[in-house]
C-alpha cells in the first residue's frame, strides 16, 4: 500500500508567550481526527476536512473564525484546498 503521512500547522502568525502547548495540543487533535479517517481507509481529501474542522472549533486558532486585518484595517482571510490525485482544488482569497 501506498505510504500515508498528514501534516498539521496551525497557521502561519507568531504563538504568544505561554500559549506554546495550546497550539502544540491543538495541532496534535486536528492530527489525530485526519489520521484516524486515513486508518479507516477513507480519502485523504476527507482526512483534511476532519483535521481542519478540529483547528475550526479550538478557539486557540482562527480557523473558521477570522483572518487578518488588511492595510485599511478590515478583516480578510484566505482558505484552500486541493485533492491531489486530479489536481482539483476549491479557494477564496481576500474575503472580507
């Protein structure tokens, strides 16, 4: 069978002082939910809707909740993703 591996970061922003195992925890969840549908045979592309819903629903990350403030001070974000075997992919940029 094919080798698996799955990687989880939890966003691209510095970690606040203290706050170092919130986000080593939560990346280890949102690992351990895409790892867990991978042992049971299901899709890689499956395996990162479940990793991300748990970076979604952990308020350490912002996920689903938020971005960034742009140069005129609004909030917009980014999101992707791609399924590798047809090379499709779905993504919005700079919504506010």
């Amino acid at each position: 069978s094919m080798p698996r591996a799955i990687i989880v970061h939890g966003g691209a922003s510095a970690i606040p002082d203290g706050e170092e195992e919130a986000y080593r925890a939560g990346c280890l969840r949102a690992l351990e939910a895409g790892w867990a549908v991978l042992e049971r045979g299901g899709a890689a592309l499956d395996a990162v809707e479940a990793a991300v819903r748990v970076l979604e629903d952990d308020p350490t990350f912002n996920a689903g909740r938020g971005g960034a403030l742009n140069a005129a001070g609004e909030v917009e974000l980014c999101a992707g993703v791609m399924e590798g075997a047809e090379l499709s992919f779905g993504a919005v940029t700079v919504v506010q």
